[in-house]
C-alpha cells in the first residue's frame, strides 16, 4: 500500500494480523483509528470476502472513522490506494 509507518506502528499492525485477539492501549493522539482504518484496509485487500464493522457509542463517530479512511489515508497516504 505503500503508507509510510514508524516502528511501533508496524510491530503493532503485524501483531494485529497474525493473533486472535489483540489489545493496543496506547495515550491519546499516537494513531489509534489511523491504524485501525489502516488494517482494515489490509484485510479488505488480503480477504475480499471479509466483512469489516465499525462500531462507536456514536453513527457520527462510526462516520468519522469511515470519512477518515477514505480521506486520511486512502486520499493522503497511499497513491496505490488511490
């Protein structure tokens, strides 16, 4: 896809895609939904029958993220993407 990750990034989108189950508790502002968009278009590409769910307490929330996969890192980061 050729996005530019820093290391803590790709350790933890690696763990993502090869356990079960994953925890990534981490402050605020280091990427936590930038990271989710960024595997869920992974697995999207990887699997294609794969189903991808965006929960939130919020639909506006739940639009945010969907706004900020296509726009942060579809349209900005990855011109294979795009």
């Amino acid at each position: 896809m050729q996005i530019s990750l820093r290391p803590f990034q790709r350790v933890a989108l690696h763990l993502a895609g090869v356990s079960d189950t994953f925890m990534f508790v981490c402050a605020r502002g280091l990427s936590k939904s930038w990271m989710c968009g960024v595997l869920a278009i992974a697995i999207a590409n990887l699997y294609p029958r794969s189903e991808i769910v965006i929960t939130s307490s919020t639909v506006g929330q739940a639009n945010k993220m969907a706004e900020k996969i296509l726009n942060e890192i579809i349209k900005r980061n990855s011109p294979v993407l795009l």
